[in-house]
C-alpha cells in the first residue's frame, strides 16, 4: 500500500481545483492578462498596511480573542449599520481565517456527516469541498439559463429538499455567473427555510459591487427576523483588496457564540491581531477605496462585455452583480482545453467553466476587476480568438 493510499478517503477525493490547473499552466509565460482569479490588480492601500505594521512593530504579536478583538468587532458593527442599515451588537460578529474560514465553520455548525446541503450552481467550486469534506453532501441546483441571463426556479429548489436537507447556500451576487437575487428572490428562499426547518448560509462578499441602482445588493439581512437561522460568511479580500491577508468574519445570532468559539479554537485559534488591526482602518477608513474598485469593475465591465456581445459569438448579459463575466461562446463543447488554447494563443488567462460544476461546462469565466486599458487590450484579443472559431 502506498503512502497517499492510506489516507482518508475524505482527503483523498478533494479535487484538484480547474482554476488552479490553468494559473499552473500560464504560469511563467510573459505578457498574460490574468483574468482567472478572483482578484484585482491592486495591493492592499497603504493606510491599511501601515495599521497592520504599526501594530506588528508594537508587538501585537501575542494569542488573540478567538472572536476577534473587539475594536474590529465593532468596526463589524459600524459597517453593517452604514451599508446595511441594521444595528447589531458585537455580539454577532466573530472574525475568522479568511471568507474560506467562514464558510468551513458554518457548515461545520449547521451539518453533520450524511446531512444534505443544497446549494446554486454554477457554483465557486470550494463550497463544494467545504461540505463534502465535513462529510455531508452538496446538491447543487443548477441555475436556468435562458437569453444570456441567469434566474432561479424556486420549485426546483424545494423539489431538491429532502428529511436529510439541513441547510441552503446563497452566494448572491454569484461567483461566477453574476446572478443576483432579487428581494422576492430572498423573501421565497428564507420562507423556504421557514418552512422546512433549514439554515441558509449566505455568501454576500460581493454586495458592495451591484451594478443596479442600489448602492448594494438586496440583501437577507434587509428581510429576516430574529430567530431565522441565517449565517452570513464574509471577506476582507475583494472589497479591500486584501486576497493574501485570509481574514474574514461571520454574522450570526449571539446564542451560536460558544459553538463558533469552539470551532475558531480548533482550527486556526483566531486571527493574528496585527492583521486584525488593519481590518480595523479598512471598514472605518475604506469607504471611498471600495467606491474606486467599484468604478473600475463597471467600466471594465462594460468594456468586456460590448466587445464580446458585438461579436454575436457570445451569449451573455452583462453582470447584475460580482466581479465576473460567465461567458458561453459558440462553438464551445470543452471549456478546459478551450481555456489552455486561449493561453497558448492570446495571453489571456480565463476559468474553465467545468471548474464550477453542474451548469458551468461550456462556459468561460473573465474576471474583470482591473484597469480598463488592460481588460480593453484583453477583450481584443478574446474577441480576434473567438472570430476564428
């Protein structure tokens, strides 16, 4: 018996990620345009590097709260008061190892081995591997697609729900179709779990970039009651262009305290305070950051998306909400070995859509939060490359 075949089975069936296999495959080449990851192209902004380094100086170097000191709890607080317009006490609010973090603890909270999570697809493809390595098993649902754009049937979603069902996971804006639930979206699904005795965890971490005519996007916490067993999972990574910082939170009824305590305890034992400190200064300082990653995304939104509309090759409309531009392109049957070619004859670097499952196989994902003279010289090139198809 080998070394790798004595490990666990739940180990061992953890996939390779499809977004991993081509950032390896470009890796190395000279003259990308990355657009595969879900990230811009900005460091983290300074005054929220120099609160972290202040803090690591002064020798914030120490065991920390396991749910977060209380400064960025109730910066937490601040925030969903101003954006959400919700008063919630710091009781809600536990920091965690990144949004990845949050999403693990919760499902760990809310599902057992052999329980049934149901969630949207396509879908990012960690939640996926979130639940099943906890040991549940994720029933994915997939989205309808119809005329370029992406809706939810509500009846197909309660049709999935079984006596083994124990939660729902929304990601809405969706990573990586740019779905985004309306507020009667919302209203059915949390009746849904009403009625049937079910959590949602709710991904929201893209509700700050909507491109409707809110200044974010509805939102479970605009429509939910005390008592309804909702979990919000969250990041610092796109809003504040933080990806390597992994520090992220969850909002939850203060009665779970002492279980998610527990569940930070055994896993990565809290976040290191000095990053902490910097999450601080970035939800009490980073409005106006956030409002220019905003801008940016729609202009290059709306560059990526005219070119490839215009060429009557592409099937899609532009995003409601996120950072990406899920992308059906005639002639498409392999979205794996079209992403590699593209790489070897563009530069441009985009995600198979077989990496976000049921739904996803003959799409292509372009993450457009970058400057819009780059995602304008991408777009040429992806627009000559599908011409020749």
């Amino acid at each position: 018996m080998s070394i790798v075949s004595s490990l666990s089975p739940r180990a061992l069936a953890a996939p390779e990620s499809g977004i991993v296999e081509v950032i390896t495959y470009a890796r190395g080449r000279e003259g990308l345009i990355p657009l595969w990851a879900g990230e811009g192209d900005l460091p983290s902004p300074d005054f929220i590097n120099r609160a972290a380094s202040d803090a690591l100086l002064a020798g914030e170097t120490f065991y920390t709260w396991q749910r977060g000191i209380p400064e960025l709890r109730e910066a937490l607080s601040r925030y969903y008061a101003r954006h959400f317009s919700v008063s919630l006490p710091v009781e809600h609010f536990y920091v965690t190892g990144s949004g990845m973090h949050a999403i693990m603890l919760a499902v760990q909270a809310v599902t057992s081995p052999g329980d049934e999570l149901i969630y949207l697809s396509p879908a990012w493809p960690n939640i996926v591997s979130a639940v099943e390595i906890s040991g549940a098993r994720a029933v994915g649902l997939p989205l309808d697609f119809k005329d370029g754009g992406w809706s939810l049937d509500l009846q197909k979603l309660e049709a999935l729900v079984t006596p083994r069902t124990r939660a729902l996971f929304i990601n809405t804006p969706s990573n990586p179709t740019g779905w985004t639930a309306t507020r009667e979206d919302l209203e059915n699904i949390l009746a849904l779990a009403r009625k049937h005795g079910l959590w949602i965890i709710a991904d929201e971490i893209y509700a700050l970039y909507y491109y409707g005519d809110a200044p974010r996007a509805p939102s479970f916490m605009d429509i939910m009651e005390e008592g309804d067993r909702v979990l919000f999972a969250n990041s610092f990574s796109k809003n504040w262009s933080m990806t390597g910082w992994r520090v992220g939170w969850i909002v939850a009824p203060p009665e779970l305290g002492q279980v998610i305590e527990n569940l930070i305890q055994y896993s990565n034992s809290g976040v290191a305070q000095f990053m902490q400190r910097g999450a601080v200064v970035a939800l009490d300082q980073g409005d106006d950051f956030v409002r220019g990653n905003i801008d940016r995304a729609t202009r290059s939104r709306d560059i990526l998306c005219d070119a490839l509309i215009a060429t009557n090759r592409v099937e899609t409309l532009k995003p409601d909400g996120a950072l990406y531009a899920f992308l059906k392109v005639d002639g498409v049957t392999d979205s794996r070995r079209t992403a590699l070619d593209i790489i070897d004859r563009t530069g441009v670097v985009l995600a198979p859509g077989s990496a976000f499952g049921k739904g996803g196989e003959l799409f292509l994902r372009a993450c457009f939060l970058r400057d819009p003279r780059q995602v304008e010289e991408a777009a040429g090139r992806l627009r000559d490359y599908i011409l020749k198809l």
